[in-house]
C-alpha cells in the first residue's frame, strides 16, 4: 500500500481572516488520498467545523505562539518514529510561526519545511511601542539569518517575493492566494438588510491599525458631504474598534456608517455595494480585492507593498492611492459615482485575469510542491 505524505499546518493563531481562507481553500482541494493532514494552532481554529472530519485537528498547549518548540520537536518526533509515511512537511505560516519552525526542527533533517509568508517586510517598520520596535528589529535579524535553513520559502505576491529574497539570500517562489472563487458568487446571493435607497461604499479589514480605517473615515466624511445617498459599510473585526466608533462620531459620520462584526459571510454586503476601498498601510496580498472583482465590484486601494497593485494591474483593473491619501481617495470615491463607467470597465479589464488565483490552479501548485520536495 502506498504511503501518504503527511503535511503538518502550523498556524499558531487561526481565526476570520485572509490567511485561514486561504488554508481552507487549499486543505479543502488537496487529495486526501494522497495526503494525511494535521492541523495545529494554539487555539480551537473554526475550519474544523468546515473542513474534511479526516483532517486532524490539534490544539496546542502553550500560551503563546513562542512556548510551542518543545511541544512541537515532541510531535514532530512521533510523527517520524511511526514511519507511516513517505515524508513529513511542516507548513508554517507568517514571519512568527515560520521562526518557531526553524527552531522547531533543528537537527530533525528528516522534517521537510515550507514556510509561507504571508505579509511584507512593510510590517515590520510598523509598531506601537518601544517593546514593538525592538521586537521586529529582532524579528527581521532572524528572518534574515534563519529563512536559508528551510527547504522552502513561498511568497504571497511577487513583489512580497523579491524584497523577501533580497533580505534573506533564499529564493522565494511566488505561490498567489487562492481568492478566485467563484463560489462566492452564490454565496453573495442571500438577501440583506440593506436599503435600495442608498449608495454604499464597503470596507472589508480587520480593525487593527495596519489597515489604517483613519483614511477611510477621513475621505467618507468628504464624500458624505456632496452625496446625501451614501452609506459606509465596515465590515471586520479587531482592537481598534473602539478608536473607529469614536472617530466617526467626532466626525459626524457615526450615522451614516454600518458597522458588522465577525461576519463569516461578507459577500452579500459586498455584491450589495457599489464601490470596496482598501487603506491597508501594507498588505501579503489582499484576498478581498480579487473577491471583489470576482462578484463586479469595482475598488479603490493603497499602492502599498505589495499585492493590491499586482491584482489591480497597476491600476489598470482598479484605482491605486498613496498610503493615508484621504484627499485624494475622496475625488476618486466622488468620480466614480459621477461617471462610473470608468472604473466599471478597469474592473471588466481585470476580471479577465483572475485565472491567476484561482483555487484549483493553485491547490496545484501546491500538491506539486509538496510531492516533489526533497
């Protein structure tokens, strides 16, 4: 009997958002036949609830992310002691995991790893506090010494790709995220509380600060001064809520705005609207782009490092802004609605290169990846 190939996810904190949507697309569409697959975080991760009940799930004991390498050189172990399967991959994902991952298997050559990363190095010149400096400081040391030591390097986005390989000396492979799906398309089709009296421009992100929903709310409160019709939707989750309340009531938007929490189904809002915007002050891809695109919304985005401007052609199949150009975002907001075919036809320009993320094509790559390693 042929022997599977044991693919091990490490997603140390798996919840709402890009990169678990892009592991549920893959895991989803790879062929159990020829993979066992087992999927650990420190938390109890939702994708069990939709994915295969032959994926094994397991909850990991630490407290943080950094406590896991005992744990982890424990399993890891017991998974090459069985001697069960052709080979054993360990797939981490983002800068932090795939740190752990290093330091996981040190002097454990029979482990194969392909770290996957999933955010710019922009990220790291973004922090809170002095701790937060030091901390990415030393994060980018590691990444710059440690990376070489994997068998794989995989970039969400070219551009991701060359600054990656350009810090680290390891070649980066460009693998794009799986967000063409056109199931979404079915999806979007349920019914919502919107009104038909209104406009609406959607905002789909995490409410963290990376994301920058202060440019947002600054050019909606231009916007919302020429066009009485219009309506803000915000769709995400996150710590900076309270600050995104606060600031559009100080504005005197508050009313104008739609605030939806932890929605596992966003397309609807999303075919709803007339028009997405993305103020991300750096992003590994930007999956709700390509969603975007998909259901014939047109968007506006930040040319920020780095996967908007690949999936917007360089402003060929969307509108690019400059990080925290609110001034600029508003004439763009307020143009469209005046002439919207404009920005109608880049978005038909760019649905016809969607092939490049889509589902099966990537899930492909993928199961290649994983059969050839060495």
């Amino acid at each position: 009997m042929k022997k599977k190939i044991k693919l091990i996810f490490f997603h140390p904190y798996s919840d709402i958002g890009g990169a678990d949507n892009s592991l549920y697309r893959l895991i989803k569409n790879l062929n159990l036949n020829d993979f066992s697959i087992t999927f650990l975080s420190l938390n109890n991760s939702f994708l069990k609830k939709i994915l295969n009940k032959k994926i094994k799930f397991i909850k990991l004991n630490a407290s943080r992310a950094l406590f896991t390498i005992n744990e982890l050189r424990t399993l890891l172990k017991k998974h090459i002691n069985q001697n069960k399967y052709e080979k054993v991959l360990l797939i981490s994902n983002q800068n932090f995991a795939n740190i752990i991952t290093i330091f996981s298997t040190y002097k454990i050559n029979q482990i194969k790893t392909i770290l996957i990363e999933r955010n710019h190095l922009d990220e790291l010149n973004f922090y809170n506090n002095i701790y937060d400096f030091l901390k990415k400081k030393f994060l980018r040391v590691l990444i710059k010494h440690l990376y070489i030591r994997a068998n794989m390097v995989i970039g969400i986005s070219k551009k991701l790709s060359r600054d990656l390989q350009n810090l680290t000396k390891k070649k980066v492979v460009t693998v794009y995220n799986p967000s063409y799906d056109v199931d979404i398309r079915k999806q979007s089709r349920i019914p919502t509380t919107l009104s038909n009296k209104h406009k609406y421009i959607i905002n789909i992100s995490r409410f963290t600060k990376r994301k920058d929903h202060k440019t947002t709310l600054l050019a909606f409160k231009i916007v919302s001064e020429s066009l009485k019709d219009i309506k803000l939707l915000l769709i995400g989750y996150g710590p900076e809520l309270k600050n995104i309340i606060t600031m559009s009531k100080n504005l005197g938007i508050y009313n104008k705005i739609k605030i939806i929490k932890k929605c596992h189904n966003p397309f609807p809002f999303l075919r709803k609207s007339n028009l997405l915007i993305l103020t991300s002050c750096y992003e590994g891809f930007g999956n709700v782009l390509v969603e975007a695109l998909t259901l014939g919304v047109p968007a506006i985005s930040t040319n920020c490092n780095s996967g908007p401007s690949e999936i917007l052609l360089n402003g060929k199949g969307g509108d690019l802004i400059s990080i925290g150009d609110y001034k600029n975002l508003s004439k763009k907001i307020l143009n469209h609605f005046k002439k919207p075919k404009r920005l109608i036809g880049k978005t038909i320009f760019a649905q016809k290169h969607l092939e490049r993320f889509e589902i099966k094509k990537h899930s492909k790559i993928y199961s290649d990846i994983f059969k050839k390693i060495k």
